[in-house]
C-alpha cells in the first residue's frame, strides 16, 4: 500500500499526460468523416445449386475486393464526378498507398457481400467519392472479371451512410488505455527501483565494485567479528616491524660513528 502511494502522484500526471497526448494524435491526424456502403453481388443464372452459386458468389467478391484497390479501377473513379475532389499523387506506389487510406473495402461474411469505407476531411468530399466508387462497381464491375455483363448485378443495399469520425467511442477507448499504459510505466519503472535497492541495502557487492573485501561500517548490518580482529592484527604486525626497522636502523647508524 505504502508502494502505491509513493508513486500515485506520479503515475496519475504521466497518465493524463498519455491520454492527452493520444487525444490530440487522434483528433489531428484521423479523417474527420467516413461514409459507409454495403454491396450486394446477384448472379444472373438459372442454376439451383446453392452450393455453386455460394461459390460462385464467394469468387465474384473476393475479385472485386482485389479490384477497388487497383490502378485501373482508380482510373475509372477519376473519370466520374469523384475525380473533382480526389487530389491523388503522380507516382504510381505512392497513388495506391494514398488511395487505401482513403477506401477501405472488406467482405462481408463472404456471401456476396460487400462493405466500402471512404474516410475524407469533409462530408461533401465522402459523399462525392463514395458515389464515385458505387458507379465504377455498380455500372462498370465487368471490366474487373470475366463473363458478360448481364451475368453479374451489383446493387447498393447501404450507403453512401456519412459519419464523423473517430467515433466517440473510438476516442474514449484509445484515451482510457493511453492513460492506463502512462500509469504501468510508471509503477513498472517504481518497482524496479524498489528491487534495486532492496538488492543493494542486503549489504551485497554491487556489479561495478572492484574484487576486494569491503568492511561496511553500517551498524544496520552484521559484521564479523573475526574479520575486524584479523585487521587490526594485521595492523599491529606492521606496526610492529616498521618501529624494529627503524631500531635497527638506528643501531647500526650509532655502530657506525662509534668506529
């Protein structure tokens, strides 16, 4: 308990400050609309087989999912109405990378089904590059797979359905876990701290202390009592030789004048 008061404080202003941080990401750099479509694949065939046509119509989706993310197909939106407000880049790579943040396009439960995303800075400019997308699929879906024209029908079930976006609910998630991740760092880089010194207050050497016997003088620590004696043993044995040294010094320097 008395851990987790320490570092509360703490903890509490590096989460806020994540949270905001996270806020101010994601309402700067996200498109602040979306617009939603669902698509519906129909084959024009007078086959009952429901399995050949589940997989049939599993194909069919699965080649137009791959076909919006295209060159050619991005060709065909430009030439509508969409292409007023598309400002897409010259090059090639950088044309595809700019288009899949702007359509995002997924299949939905694989049963001929479509779900196009269309994110932008506006709901004029969503709403024009989502009827964009619809005409190429609706009108022109023959020039991306095989077969006549009048086998295949794609029709607009949802859509184009404008939103802000994030959602609220996106925002509150995303503000709410940055704030918990500030507060683990925190408690994370406390408890290492802690162990340090838990580690280093055991009176053990640490790893950067020299390889040589340290007498602590802590009276919070044991200290042994054979070691002490063995210095000051040690001591007086030098002390002892040094004083014989010097008398045998001197004697000889007396024996010396006396001749």
């Amino acid at each position: 308990m008395l851990f987790v008061r320490k570092y509360l404080s703490m903890a509490a202003l590096v989460g806020t400050l994540c949270a905001t941080v996270a806020f101010v990401v994601i309402t700067l750099t996200a498109p602040r609309f979306l617009a939603r479509m669902d698509f519906f694949i129909v084959q024009n065939t007078s086959t009952t087989d429901f399995y050949s046509l589940f997989k049939s119509s599993e194909f069919l989706s699965e080649i137009l999912v791959d076909a919006v993310h295209t060159e050619r197909f991005i060709e065909r939106v430009v030439a509508t109405s969409a292409g007023d407000v598309l400002h897409l880049p010259i090059n090639k790579k950088e044309r595809l990378n700019a288009w899949r943040k702007i359509v995002d396009v997924s299949q939905r439960h694989k049963l001929g089904r479509l779900g196009i995303v269309v994110y932008g800075n506006s709901r004029h400019e969503v709403n024009v590059i989502a009827n964009g997308v619809a005409d190429v699929l609706i009108q022109q879906n023959d020039a991306f797979r095989g077969g006549k024209k009048e086998d295949v029908d794609v029709r607009l079930l949802t859509g184009p359905v404008i939103e802000p976006n994030p959602p609220l609910k996106d925002i509150i998630i995303a503000v709410v876990a940055s704030f918990f991740c500030g507060v683990v760092f925190v408690y994370g880089i406390g408890y290492m701290r802690h162990v340090y010194d838990a580690y280093n207050s055991n009176g053990q050497r640490p790893l950067y202390a020299p390889q040589r016997a340290v007498i602590s003088l802590d009276n919070n620590h044991d200290n042994d009592t054979d070691s002490w004696e063995h210095s000051f043993d040690e001591i007086a044995r030098k002390l002892q030789h040094l004083n014989n040294t010097r008398t045998d010094d001197g004697d000889m320097r007396n024996d010396s004048v006396l001749k």
